[in-house]
C-alpha cells in the first residue's frame, strides 16, 4: 500500500492516514522503496508522489486536495526524486530512461503551469533546487544525467547548462 501519515509532533500520535491508489508497481533498486520520495508541506497541506501513481495534496485533515496521475515512467531504479515547493508552485522531476520532463503545477488546484520536455536527459535521482540571485528572478537548478541545467523557475525556459556531470547524479 501507498500511505501518507500525519502524526503530531509532539505526541506521535497518528492524526490521519489516507492511501494512495496503486495502478501498477514500479520496479525499484533493492535499497529503495514505492516510498522513496519524501513529501513536502507549505506548512499547511502536504504534496505526496508515489512513482506508481503520481501526486497528491492532502489539506491538514487529511482530505485531499487534489490528485494528478503521472506515468508510468521508464527508470529501472524507481524514482528518488522528491517534489518540491516555491511560491505557488509544485516542482517534480521525472528524469527516466526515456521522455525526461520537468514539471511545474499550481500547488492550490494540481494544474499544470509548464512542462519542459528533457531529451538528453535519461534517468536520474536528484531533487532539484531553487536559487535565487540578488538581482533577477528565481532559477531552478537540476541535476540530470551528464548535466547540470537552470530553468526559470516562473516558465521553465533553459537558462544555462554545464556538461561533464555523472550519468545517475
């Protein structure tokens, strides 16, 4: 099963539990799990990826928000890859052995705002990061296969890139 758990800090209590559906199951490297991406939350709500699902937003008592089904993917690993906020937006990449994409939703409705397509890219593990220069607009910074690459982070336009990475960074 798929689960997301809230539990209270303070006492460990469990405060909610919902599971996610499961359409498939993604193969995975032995010393990960279906579990491997790590939520995030804005504090308020939380945003879950299952690689055999996709994502979900749960509100603080745990009904949800909204879901997007996403894949299956083509990464022979599983995807370690966690999502992550800034502003308004949800970021998640799918970097996979074939048709790598970055993808940005509104974190209040699960609407997509951009998709970037990535064909030199294939399959990877890192959780972007964003950066944001003193003077200019936030950038977000991936690590992929053989390359490292910035996108705004408002339109998913490629910024600047550097060759010469690892292949599973």
């Amino acid at each position: 099963k798929l689960l997301t758990l809230c539990l209270d800090r303070r006492t460990g209590r469990l405060l909610w539990r919902r599971e996610a559906p499961r359409p498939r199951r993604e193969r995975f490297q032995p010393t990960g799990s279906a579990a491997s991406p790590s939520p995030v939350t804005d504090g308020r709500n939380v945003y879950v990826f299952f690689g055999d699902f996709g994502l979900l937003s749960y509100g603080p008592d745990g009904n949800e928000r909204w879901r997007v089904p996403l894949g299956p993917f083509n990464n022979v690993n599983g995807h370690g890859t966690s999502p992550i906020l800034h502003g308004n937006l949800l970021l998640l990449l799918c970097d996979q052995d074939s048709d790598s994409y970055l993808l940005a939703l509104d974190r209040d409705t699960g609407r997509t705002r951009w998709r970037v397509n990535r064909p030199e890219i294939t399959r990877g593990y890192a959780t972007p990061a964003v950066f944001q220069p003193r003077n200019g607009p936030a950038e977000l910074i991936v690590p992929g296969a053989y390359q490292l690459i910035s996108y705004a982070l408002e339109t998913g336009e490629k910024l600047w890139w550097v060759r010469g990475m690892s292949w599973h960074p």
